[in-house]
C-alpha cells in the first residue's frame, strides 16, 4: 500500500475517534477552553458582561456551531458525537480541497 | 488557544491581520519556488490532521480543556513556509464555519498557531536533530520537543495577547471591555495548562508520526531536511 493511503487511513481513523474529544470533556466535567467562554460564562466569572465583547460575540453566526448541527445542543451524547463526526468529515473534505486548490496554483509552473 | 471573537480589541485585531498579510504572501512565494506538485498531497494531509488533532479536547477534570495544533509535524514533514498556508486553511475553515476562533481573531490566531507554531517548532527540531542520521532516535526525541516548545510559545503568546486586552480597554469606572483578565491571569493560566497537559500531547504525536515514518518512509523525512 502507498504511504499516502496509509496516512489518509491515519486520518479516517482520527476522524472516527474525534468525538473522545467531546466525550471526555463531559465526563469529566471540564468547562469551556481558557479564554474561550460565551458571553452567560463570562457573566458568571466576572459578575459582567464586557460591552465590546458583548457587541462583538455574536459579530458571525456559524453555519455549524461548534461541530454540532444548529438546534441540537440539547440533544443526546450520540447524536452530538455524531455531529462532531460529520463536522469532521465536512471540515476536512473543504480543507482539502482548499489546499489542493492552493497547491495546484502555487505549484503550476513547477514539475 | 482560538481567541474567539470580543477578547481582542479592534487595535489588536488589525495589528495581526496587517503583520499576517506579508507573511501570507511570503508563505505563498517561498512555496511556490519550494513545493513540487508531487507533495500537495502530502500538504493536503498536514491540513487535515492538524483540522483534526484540534477537534480532540483534552480535560483537565472540573477545569477546562485543551487541544494540540498538530502542526509542527508539518514544518518537519515540508518546511515551516508549506506548514503555515496548510495550518491557515485549517483554522479559516474552524473559524468561519464552526465558529471555532473568531473572526476578528483569525489574524491573531494565524499569528500564533500558523505562523509562531510552525517557525518555532521546524527551528527546533533542526538544531536538535541536526547531522543525526534519519533512523536515529535523536529525530523522534527532537520532534517531541519540538512540539511541546512550540505549542507553548504559540500559548504563551495567546496568553500575552489576552492579557494585555484589559490595559487597552476599559470603561471610565474599570470595567474591561474585551478580555476581562489581564497578564497576571492570562498568561500563567494559558501557559500552565499548556507546560503541564496539551504540550505533551502536541509532543507525543509529533514524536509518534515521525517514529513511524522513520520506518515507513525515511525518504520523507529525508526531503524534509532540504527544505
């Protein structure tokens, strides 16, 4: 087998696994990232709300907000652990065919 | 480490928009001299692991949660240019349709996790790996450093760039208007979690993948060292 194929295998097998990274997370009831709290979080840690961040939060709506489907997020574990896998397989499809676009324009010249 | 969008300030977020810009169109120039088509595949799947390494939130338990960048395996595999263009797809992608880093802030996330990531971690790897033979365990040593260096000179920076948000901005009475927490919060908090749990992680995989190709591929990291 190519190596190639061996790595995409790689990252099929990655995409697979990516909801542990959600599962995890719940399990053992970790919170938001650092620096990355929605605006109610922020009101709780610092008894506020800052007006440039509250003006500035809700500046871009996500089509898939946090790799889970718009008027899911009181939905079950799995279904959650199955938006997290489509949000993999979507993100990554357009990522590469971005940098497979990028490639072929910067490399056209070349062998 | 994606600052989402209201921590940064305007100021801030047009400082690392404009400091990209040049690095971009170098990234795009150097690349266009450097890459053969034959490793726009290779690039492809750099893009697509550091996506996904992301997407694996590590818990500290009752705490928050962290992530890899996946990205100085990259710098290693097609030079610190290649790694910059792959990883910036990867977190204009996070940030405009899963709303993952902000808008704003792509320009400070590029920054940091694009650019700084990629640059640190490549120069790394080089000093420690350098005249050591491509099956030698000093490669599979010195990519690990180098991951975990890089993620958290990329944390630290993230950590700066948060702190100072509270100093630029604020209301007559004190209150911030962006980032509430200043340096004495930010940076020991993004960089403590990343010296003691998600540096780790961007090493062990780093590590692991160039073990592996050291067997699979030697040839690769072979290429990589002309880069």
């Amino acid at each position: 087998m190519k190596l190639i194929t061996k790595l995409w295998i790689g990252i099929a097998v990655l995409i697979v696994l990516s909801p542990l990274g959600l599962i995890l997370p719940e399990h053992f009831k970790s919170g938001s990232a650092w620096g990355e709290w929605s605006a109610d979080e922020i009101q709780k840690l610092v008894g506020y709300i800052p007006q440039g961040l509250e003006k500035l939060s809700s500046l871009w709506s996500a089509p898939i907000p946090d790799y889970a489907f718009k008027g899911w997020e009181e939905k079950s574990l799995p279904h959650l652990s199955f938006a997290y896998i489509m949000s993999a397989v979507i993100g990554i499809t357009i990522v590469v065919v971005v940098v497979l676009i990028i490639g072929k324009i910067l490399t056209k010249k070349g062998e | 480490m994606h600052i989402p969008d209201g921590y940064l300030g305007p100021a801030t977020c047009g400082v690392f928009y404009v400091a990209m810009l040049p690095i971009w169109t170098a990234a795009s120039r150097i690349v266009k001299k450097t890459l053969k088509a034959r490793q726009v595949p290779l690039l492809a799947i750099g893009a697509a692991f550091s996506f996904v390494i992301m997407m694996f939130n590590v818990p500290i338990p009752c705490g928050t949660t962290g992530h890899a960048v996946g990205g100085v395996l990259a710098a290693i595999l097609l030079g610190p240019w290649a790694a910059s263009i792959a990883i910036t797809v990867a977190l204009v992608i996070q940030a405009l349709l899963f709303g993952d880093g902000g808008i704003t802030a792509i320009g400070a996330n590029c920054f940091n996790m694009a650019f700084v990531l990629p640059f640190a971690g490549y120069y790394i790897y080089k000093a420690i790996s350098y005249n050591a033979p491509i099956d030698s365990n000093r490669r599979i040593i010195a990519a690990g450093i180098a991951g975990y260096i890089a993620l958290n000179i990329a944390a630290l920076l993230t950590g700066i760039e948060f702190g100072l948000q509270p100093l630029f901005h604020h209301t007559a009475n004190g209150q911030a208007l962006y980032c509430p927490y200043g340096l004495n919060v930010a940076v020991p908090a993004m960089l403590g979690e990343h010296l003691l749990i998600f540096g780790w992680v961007e090493a062990i995989v780093t590590a692991l993948v160039i073990k592996y190709l050291q067997k699979q591929s030697p040839e690769l990291l072979r290429e990589g060292e002309v880069v």
